[in-house]
C-alpha cells in the first residue's frame, strides 16, 4: 500500500506522534485490504491544525481499484482524531468488500431468520433433544397461551394500565415460552401443562406490563400524537353537505331484500352495545378478577380448578367471582342495556362468546423451527419444495 501524508502547522507533540499513529493504523488497515494488489491501493492523510493550535482536523482518503473511500474527524488532540478517522475507514472499507462480494444477496436472509428466531441454534444434539421434548409438550396449548397473552394485553392497553404499542402480543409470546424452556424440568407435577404455561404467562404479563409503567409515566403524553380538536355544532353548510350525500330517500339493499335467516338488526345492535361495554368494564377490573371470570366461564372451569391454576382458596375464587360479575351488571343497568331483574346470566352469556384466536400460521412455524428446529404446522413438517408451492 503507498501511503502518502500530509501535515500542516502541527504543533511539535502532533508532528512526532502522528506517525506513529499513522504506521500503526495502515497495519490494522492492511487485513482488510487483502481482496486488492498492494501496488494498486493508494492511502492519502492530511492532518492539520488550527492557526490558535486548538483544533485538528484529519481527512483520510484510499483510493482502490473499485472506487475510492474517504474518511474525516475533527478533535482537539491528534491520537484520538487519528485513531477515529481509521475505525471509520475501517468500517466503510469492510462494507466495500461486502457489496463487491455480494455478501448481502445471501447472508441477509439468514441474518434476519436468526434476528426474528426468539433463540439461537442448538448448541449440541443434547441441547437440540431438550428443545425437541419441550415443543411436543407444549405444541397442543400454543393456540391457548397465544390467546390468554392477547386478551389479556388488549385489556390492559383499553384500561391504561400498559401504554398502548409499548408491549407486543409477539414479545410476550415468546417470553412465555422462553421462560418456560427455561423451568420445564422443575415444573410442577400437581398441574397440567396448559395450566402451568398459564401461570408462566400471567407472572411474565405482570412482570412487563410493571416494567412498562416504570419506563412510561401514566402522565406522558407522546409529542407525535396531535391534540384533540374541541368538538363544534354543525354549521348550515356541514348540514346541506350532509343532506345532499345522505339523502333520505335513498333505498338500502336491506330494505329492498328481506334476510329471512338472521336475526332482526334491532337485536344484533343491542347484543353489539351489551358487548361493548361489557368488555370496557371488563378492561376495568382487576386482573385476578378477569382470569377468574374467562377460567370460569369461557373456559367452563369449575371452581377448585380455578383456585388450583390462580392459587386461591375456593371461598376467595367464589366471592371474586360473584363480586366481579355484580359489578359487570351494574354497569349494564346503570348504561340501561338491561333490565334489572335479568341477573347475571347476560354477562356470563356474554363472557361464554368472547372468541378465541389461534396463533397466526407465521408465528408458530417461527416457535417450531427454534426449538423442533424444522418449519412445522401443528404436527405436519413442511419440506422446501412445499412451502415453495405455499
């Protein structure tokens, strides 16, 4: 490599370290250049130096036979600036290498499956055995956890106990299971594996969502989010506006053709009503409150079995239960969307119908090929050629 410097008004300490500095540097330099001739790679360093001999300012500039790099720093002291402009250098010089060798056209692939994997690769054939044991015995409850993880961070973003976005269904997922990984052997006899995932999947929903609260105020507003504009009447513009798009006369395909086979939209809007703020009432309890409430009556739990998965007395389970229905109740009746002899049956009817979704096709291929280490839907391998045809 010709290296060829340049230094202007350094003071005595600069002149005499610089070199060295420089010597140093173009051998660190050297590895990285190994792919070109050295008769054909050119360095260039100009240093110099302010007229109040405060300032230095250091150019860097190699010229290679597919192009040509340059690096700058300023500083007050020349060892740091020099040594700066190099790692810079350096960095740019190994990105270089990387397109000429197309290295991104291959390795990104890789390098973003390993990134999205929630673990790295096997360390051994001990290692992979015990991830292999693992998923089978827990491939059959992924859709509950998924769902129980879902249900309960949408209730805690609708109440503002989690700030909304800061938690993601993915992220807690995948710290379940991690931690799980992590216990499996010590796990306890006396429950089944759904319900001791369960309890993982609370203790690391709580464990979050407490550490989200620290990092977060409930106060903080976000300074991207604009501000709500005060609400105004409608002017007599608004008004025609509205008309002349909305006009009265206009016939809807449901008034034209009747839908003998459903029910009358009168009921379905007050079922949507009753749902609504059934589930913002929801969002307000305490967590016990819900767990106790979707184990009971979602799930059709009994009561011990209840009590076994939360670690309560059946006395406790039975009281949060009647207290936390009551309550849900009252706030149907007092927003007047039922009667007041109808008891509690509209809310555990309502409970019962909440939906339960399965875990998206993506995320369990990615669970199953960090620890089954192969592309697996549910119990079915996917060889290349078929996902290729997927």
């Amino acid at each position: 490599m010709n290296v060829i410097r340049s230094f202007r008004n350094l003071d005595r300490h600069g002149q005499q370290r610089a070199p060295e500095v420089i010597e140093e540097e173009v051998r660190q330099l050297e590895p990285h250049l190994a792919r070109f001739r050295e008769d054909l790679v050119r360095l260039e360093v100009v240093a110099s130096q302010t007229r109040g001999k405060k300032r230095i300012k250091v150019s860097l500039r190699l010229q290679l036979p597919s192009g040509v790099i340059a690096a700058r720093e300023e500083g007050f002291e020349i060892e740091p600036v020099l040594r700066k402009a190099f790692a810079d250098l350096r960095h740019q010089v190994d990105r270089h290498v990387a397109r000429l060798k197309h290295e991104p056209e291959y390795k990104r692939p890789a390098r973003r499956r390993r990134i999205g994997a929630p673990l790295p690769p096997a360390r051994d054939a001990a290692e992979a055995n015990r991830r292999q044991l693992f998923f089978d015995l827990i491939e059959d409850h992924l859709d509950t956890i998924y769902d129980t993880v879902r249900r309960e961070l949408t209730y805690l973003e609708c109440s503002g106990s989690v700030p909304e976005g800061y938690l993601s269904v993915r992220g807690l997922f995948d710290a379940t299971i991690l931690k799980g990984l992590a216990r499996f052997e010590d796990r306890p006899s006396e429950f089944s594996v759904g319900d001791w995932l369960k309890r993982l999947a609370f203790e690391t929903i709580e464990e979050e969502s407490r550490a989200a609260r620290r990092a977060v105020p409930e106060d903080a507003a976000s300074i991207e989010a604009e501000p709500e504009a005060p609400a105004e009447d409608p002017t007599e513009a608004d008004q025609a506006m509205f008309e002349f798009y909305q006009p009265d006369e206009v016939l809807m395909l449901e008034d034209l053709i009747a839908d003998d086979g459903g029910t009358d939209p009168e009921t379905e809007v007050d079922r949507h009503d009753i749902a609504m703020a059934l589930h913002r009432a929801i969002a307000d309890l305490a967590p016990v409150e819900r767990r106790v409430l979707y184990r009971m009556y979602l799930e059709d739990a009994t009561i011990a079995e209840t009590a076994h998965l939360l670690g309560l007395t059946e006395a406790e389970v039975l009281k949060i239960a009647e207290n936390a229905a009551e309550t849900l109740r009252g706030t149907l009746v007092e927003a007047g969307l039922i009667g007041e002899a109808s008891g509690r049956a509209p809310v555990e009817r309502e409970i019962g119908r909440t939906q339960c979704l399965p875990q998206p096709v993506e995320d369990r291929r990615r669970v199953a090929a960090a620890l089954a280490g192969a592309e697996t839907i549910g119990t079915t391998e996917l060889k290349p050629e078929q996902e290729m045809d997927q």
